[in-house]
C-alpha cells in the first residue's frame, strides 16, 4: 500500500459524517486535485496529500470554531505527515496549502500546491454537487430555504446565516472570479452555469 492509500485510511477514520464536510467531499476534492495537476506542473504527491488532510478538523457551521477549521486542520496535518517520513519542506508546503485554502481566511496560497487544493475545494462547491450541499448545510441549521419576500436578494444584502438561498449570492457566485488555475477556471465557469440555471428554474416555481 503506498502512502497517499494509507493516509487516506487513516483520514477515513477521523472524517465526521457531516454530509458537506464528510469522507465523499474528500474524495471528490482529491479527484478534482488530480484533474487539475495534469495541467499544472506541481508535485501531485503534495497537492494530493493536502486534499486528503484539508478537512481534517472541520467543525459545523454553527460552531464559532469554524472559520478556524483550516488552521486547525494545517496543524493536525503535520503530526499526521510525520508518520509518514514527509520530509519537513513537504510537511511544510502542504500545511500551508490547508492553512490557506479556506474561503473565509480571504487568502491566495503562494504555492502552486496551495492554489491548486483552492480550486479543488472551491469547485466541489458549485455545480450540482454545489448545490445539494448548500441545502444539506442550511438543512443541519434549521435555516428555511429562501426570505419569501425577496428569494433572490433583489433588494437586500445576502445573509447566509438566515437563509440558505442567499449562501448563492453571498458566496458561490463569487468564486468562479476567485479561481487560480486555467482549468480550475475553465470548470467553475460551467459549474455556475448549473447554479443560475437552477435559480432561474426555482424562480419559475415560486
């Protein structure tokens, strides 16, 4: 068994079954991580490694804890990867990578690594995928869909907190502009059009 099949073992066994945050989200970054590194010339091994750990500490969205949840999971991360003789740099770029990944930390990684795990993360939000875990989220907070007056923020500023439909325009439609990467970019682009054509579709049923 090589090490990115023991590590993800291991990340197996400590994922929460948060059905955002949960060992299939993992796996779809991870895959979206190497749809991306063939077109970008980076250390896999790495990229991949820090899609396994990168939610290694995710605390709910109710938790105040939360935005924190990628530092936390960066620390994590090194104990992890020191069990498996990454050398101090790997343990290094790959933490930081996780650090910086998080969209509430407002930050681009300087890595290639770190952007790369960006996007993945980031793409895993939109689509349709994107879309079952806004309402699966919004589902665990008890938050109703929409603000039956004004559903799509015409005449409001967003506030995910109280409605899940605003998480759309607070967040998602923001990260197609936020992508590092050509490819990253090139999917995001078709993953929003999956998010707009399911708001002009709920539009017609409201």
């Amino acid at each position: 068994m090589n090490t990115l099949d023991s590590l993800k073992d291991e990340v197996k066994e400590l994922t929460k079954k948060d059905s955002a945050h949960d060992f299939e989200h993992i796996m779809r970054v991870y895959k979206n991580a190497q749809k991306i590194c063939k077109q970008e010339k980076t250390d896999e091994k790495l990229v991949l490694s820090s899609a396994l750990l990168h939610d290694v500490v995710s605390y709910p969205k109710s938790d105040k804890r939360s935005k924190i949840s990628s530092i936390q999971s960066a620390k994590k991360s090194k104990l992890i990867l020191k069990k498996y003789n990454y050398s101090n740099d790997e343990i290094i770029i790959i933490s930081n990578a996780i650090r910086d990944h998080s969209f509430s930390q407002n930050k681009t990684p300087k890595t290639m690594e770190g952007k790369i795990l960006q996007d993945a993360d980031r793409l895993d939000a939109l689509g349709a995928i994107g879309i079952a875990r806004v309402f699966a989220t919004g589902g665990s907070l008890n938050r109703p869909f929409y603000n039956i007056d004004d559903p799509f923020c015409n005449q409001r500023i967003p506030n995910d907190k109280i409605w899940t439909l605003d998480h759309f325009y607070q967040k998602l439609f923001k990260l197609e502009s936020l992508m590092n990467t050509k490819s990253g970019k090139i999917e995001a682009k078709k993953r929003t059009r999956i998010l707009k054509e399911f708001l002009n579709q709920l539009k017609q049923e409201l």
